[in-house]
C-alpha cells in the first residue's frame, strides 16, 4: 500500500498555468480518492478557503492544516510528516493537487519500488521528448534521452533525467536524501531538477518514469502523451 501526501492549496504556486478543463481542485482530489482509496490519504491544506476546507471534510479525509502560501513549504510539510510517522520500509507518495491517475495506478506506482532503491513517478513528462534547442528538457537532443528501460510486473519504466516534486519513495530514500530534498525546496517554489540532477550525479540514485504514463500534471502544454486526459 502506498500512502500519500496530498498538497492541497487555493493558492498559485509560481506563474499561474493554464490546465485542462477537468483539472479542477475537487476532481483532481476525487480522482485520487478513486484511485488509490480514502483512507490512504492524508491532506497537508495550505490556507484553504471555507468552501475546499468543507468540501474535504466532507469526504472525511485525514486534514492537516499548515500555513506557508508556498509550494514549496507545504512540500517540506508533507515530507516531515511522512518520515515522521511512517517505517523505514514504508512507500510514501508526495503528491500535487494537480494530477491526474488512470485506473490501476495504485499498483503500477509500486511495481518498480518492490525492486529498486529509487524514486518513481508516473508521469511522464513530454520535455524528455523536446530537444533541448527547442525549449525542451536541457539533456535532450535526437528527440529522446539517453536512458535505460526495464520492466516489472506489468509495466514499462526507464530512468528520466528529472520530474516533478510529486514522486513516490520509501521513507528510507526519504531520510538519506533529505538534506538535497531541503535544499532544493528553500525558495518559493521547489526546484526539482536540480534535485534530481544532484541526487544521480552525488549518490546514484535515479528516478524512474512509466512508459507510457499513467498519470498526468494537468498544465495542457506538458501533459503525458498517448492518453486524452479530459476524459478522465
């Protein structure tokens, strides 16, 4: 089972982006509660309005309130409280409020934590496929990244250069990472590639995505290929 820590906020972190239609607070939240189950999921609110405070409630999630105004100090919020009550052994999941899962995505998430010391994600991110001379990801050229694929139960995954600050992780990854995780979240925003960057080229350590990916951020300019997203 993976637990996740939900960063939910009514607040803008950074530069306002414009996301598909159905990428609304409370469906992103419903589709997560679909997905991995109720009481898997703990909320770390960030200055909730009335109504999105009642609205959790409601569904009788878990609600930690804090009080940041950033992303980036709700993510170190949600990564405390996951080291702080979890086992070494544990898979935890630092999640947006922004993301969308396709069904089965509880499982799939899992698949490659059960056998590698890394960090998962299941986005994968269309900037691994710009080259870098097109605005894509910097170690992009010929289309593609340099990478290695392998495959678990059921899936396809390779090693990716970067993601985003939402990513799934054993609490023991957690702990010995945790000085690179505070130092790329000490500004308003966190910077997860330099974190990811960092975290390869001092420890080895990578971070795998799903091929093809079973979720999405929601920003309409960088969603996971091959799925229409609206639809879900």
């Amino acid at each position: 089972m993976v637990k996740i820590y939900y960063r939910l906020s009514n607040l803008e972190a950074g530069i306002s982006k414009k996301k598909i239609a159905n990428a609304t607070k409370k469906h992103c939240l419903e589709n997560t509660i679909k997905v991995f189950g109720l009481n898997n999921i703990t909320i770390m609110g960030d200055r909730l309005n009335d109504e999105t405070r009642e609205f959790v409630e409601k569904l009788g999630l878990r609600l930690l309130l804090v009080d940041n105004g950033s992303g980036s100090g709700t993510f170190r919020d949600a990564l405390d409280q996951a080291i702080k009550e979890n086992q070494d052994n544990d898979i935890v999941y630092l999640l947006e409020d922004d993301f969308l899962h396709n069904t089965n995505s509880a499982e799939k998430l899992l698949e490659p934590l059960r056998v590698y010391d890394c960090y998962a994600t299941l986005y994968d991110h269309p900037d691994k496929y710009i080259n870098a001379t097109e605005g894509g990801n910097p170690f992009i050229k010929g289309g593609g990244e340099d990478t290695k694929l392998f495959k678990t139960e059921t899936h396809h995954w390779k090693i990716t250069n970067s993601t985003v600050m939402s990513f799934a992780a054993r609490v023991s990854r957690l702990k010995q990472d945790y000085d690179l995780l505070m130092k790329y979240s000490e500004g308003h925003i966190t910077d997860s590639f330099n974190f990811f960057c960092e975290l390869r080229q001092t420890k080895g350590i990578p971070v795998v995505s799903s091929v093809p990916g079973y979720s999405t951020h929601c920003e309409s300019s960088w969603l996971s290929p091959f799925t229409d997203w609206e639809l879900i």
